[in-house]
C-alpha cells in the first residue's frame, strides 16, 4: 500500500513562511517560523547546525508544518502536515536544494548568506530536508 501523498507538503513550498514545530524528548512541541522551499520531492529549509531544532532532530526525526506569519503565528482552523526530517551539510544536500532557497527568496536570502560568510559561520549551516 503506497505512503501518504505527498501534494500537502509539496504545497507547502509555495507559502513564505511556514511553522516548523520539532519534539523535544519528553514529546513537547517546539514550534518555530522558517523559510521553506521545494527541492525535487522534498522541502528543504537552512538553518544553524547548533540551533535547537537540530538537536531535537538528532532525537525524533518527526515534523509537523503549516503556513505562517513572520512571528509564527498560525490559524488554528489549518491542520499541521506531519513529516520527517534528515539534517544534512550543504554538500550531502547538494547544490540544488541551497538553489531552490535562493531562486525563492532572492536578495534576502542571498544577504542572509553573506552575513554569515562575513562572520565566518557558514561551516554552522545545515539544511533539513524534509519528506512524508
């Protein structure tokens, strides 16, 4: 019997925000605003290889997603997409999905890249590439 489709997640890729909600150990939902865009058949999203939702990872691969505003804020009437989530360097993730960002979100994403180059952080970006 085939997965769960994979068109509501996919359709994620065309909103500008979307809530990334990752679990921490006892079960809690950490919720957190992200950029989100479609690579192939998966979503990628960049973020710090420190941060919190990367070690909540490390521990329990399931996601939740749904649109967002910049501050996280959902509509509660919107049910959340479950998926999962592998964290990956740019490298394993190849060129395509750091591309699928940068076509999507353009000068802003390409700033954001250039301030962490300047400060010397882009060997602490990972990318989550998240599938049903």
């Amino acid at each position: 019997m085939p997965g769960p489709s994979p068109a509501p997640l996919l359709a994620l890729g065309d909103e500008t925000y979307v809530q990334l909600v990752t679990f921490r150990r006892s079960g809690t939902r950490v919720p957190s605003p992200v950029w989100v865009a479609r690579d192939g058949d998966a979503l990628v999203v960049t973020t710090d290889g420190e941060s919190g939702k990367v070690k909540r990872l490390a521990h329990d691969p399931r996601v939740e997603l749904r649109p967002c505003t910049v501050r996280g804020r959902v509509d509660p009437a919107v049910p959340a997409v479950r998926a999962r989530a592998q964290v990956l360097t740019p490298e394993e993730a190849g060129p395509s999905a750091e591309a699928a960002l940068a076509r999507k979100y353009g000068w802003r994403y390409r700033a954001i890249s250039a301030v962490g180059r300047l400060r010397g952080r882009t060997q602490d970006r990972v990318l989550l590439r998240i599938v049903r």
